[in-house]
C-alpha cells in the first residue's frame, strides 16, 4: 500500500533563506506527483506537477524533483518570504489508479 | 470563472441529522472528487467521479453518498452525522487523465456534536 511521508512536520526559518522540503513515498510505481500549498482555513493551491518521466519542475522561486528509484521528492524554495509561510503538501498518483495519496504536510513559518 | 465553489463555509450538526455539502465548477472538467482533511493526517478521498451519472467510491466512503446528474455539479451527502464525520471537507476537480492537476475548493468546515 502506498504511503507518503513528509518530515519535518513544522519548520521554522529566518526571511531570506533557501530551504528544502521533503516528501517520500513508498512505492514507486507513480505516475505523477504534485506538491500544494494550503494557507489557513483555504483550500489547496497547486504549485507543481511533475509527471514520472520527469526529473524536475520549476516556477518562479519554487524547484520540485522527482527520484522514483529512491521514493523521494523535494520542494526547494530560494530566497523565502514570509508570504511563503503556509503549509505545503506532497501527493503522488499511481500507476494503477485515479486516486491522490497524500502526505500529512509540513507547516512552514518564515520570520520576518 | 469562479473555479471550484464550495457551500456552505461552516456548518454545526447534531449527531442523526443529514445535509448535502454542495460543490459545483465551472470549468468542465469531467473528474470530481470528494475529501477529508483531519489533523495531522493527510487529505482522503471520499467519493469520486468521472463524469455526469458516473460515481465511484475512495478510501473512506462509509456515512457518504454522491450522484453527478451534471458535469458543473456533485454534491455531498451525509446521511446521518455522527461525531467522527467531524472534519473539513474539499471538493477537487480536473480534465479526465492523469496527467492533469486538481484544482480546490475553500472548503467546508463541518462540526458534528
């Protein structure tokens, strides 16, 4: 069964700085990945899809990869602004079906 | 286009009472879905659709029921509320296949007691 992890669950960071987010998964039968960012009380947003063909993704100051063999995906985001303080969540659609499978997030706060 | 829209924002339910969550786009887009977000877990899919007259269920369906008699509209209904349908719940939309992204809607904050 897949499961999608994503660590830390919070993070904390000073203005200015790039920073990482990780998300894995467990198996890698996928055939796209997404990354969201949900601000309080909203609904989803999607920043990024990467198909499974793909190694990365880019928007503005957002950079997404995709290694399928090792089961991991990372959010990089360069130069934050506390205007990026959401949480941002990884899902991965197999293979096999329609369905979303979801990380549980990681809370992110830039301090100005 | 106003995308996906969700009604009502919040609502507060005695345990046994049943009400629809409405959800309707304006996009065309053939899939829609059903979820629940519950703290520290990550979004399940409740129902799902792919087109008008076609409903299929997710991960959680048990207390839920949809229909899809048009492509804008799918509508949520919960039969008889209990406590652990407490939960805010999202309605998602996007073109059939897979390579295609979901859009959101804001949600509906619902409160079972």
């Amino acid at each position: 069964k897949q499961e999608v992890t994503q660590i830390p669950a919070a993070l904390s960071v000073p203005e200015g700085e790039n920073l990482v987010l990780n998300c894995s998964f467990t198996d890698s039968a996928i055939y796209n990945l997404q990354w969201f960012r949900q601000d309080p009380g909203k609904g989803l947003t999607s920043l990024l899809l990467i198909q499974s063909s793909q190694r990365e993704q880019t928007s503005g100051r957002l950079n997404a990869s995709l290694d399928k063999s090792s089961g991991r995906s990372t959010l990089y985001i360069a130069a934050s602004q506390p205007g990026d303080s959401a949480t941002y969540l990884c899902a991965v659609r197999p293979d096999s079906n329609y369905q979303l499978i979801w990380g549980a997030g990681t809370k992110l706060i830039i301090k100005p | 286009n106003a995308g996906v829209t969700q009604t009502p924002k919040f609502q507060v339910l005695k345990t046994g009472q049943s009400m629809t969550l409405q959800c309707a786009q304006d996009m065309n887009h053939e899939y829609m879905s059903w979820y629940r977000q519950d703290p520290g877990m990550g979004l399940r899919l409740i129902h799902y659709s792919v087109g008008a007259g076609i409903t299929d269920q997710g991960e959680v369906p048990n207390g839920y029921n949809v229909s899809r008699s048009t492509t804008e509209d799918f509508p949520l209904r919960l039969l008889s509320a209990a406590p652990s349908q407490t939960s805010v719940y999202f309605c998602a939309s996007s073109y059939v296949g897979r390579s295609y992204e979901q859009y959101f809607g804001p949600g509906t904050r619902l409160t079972v007691t």
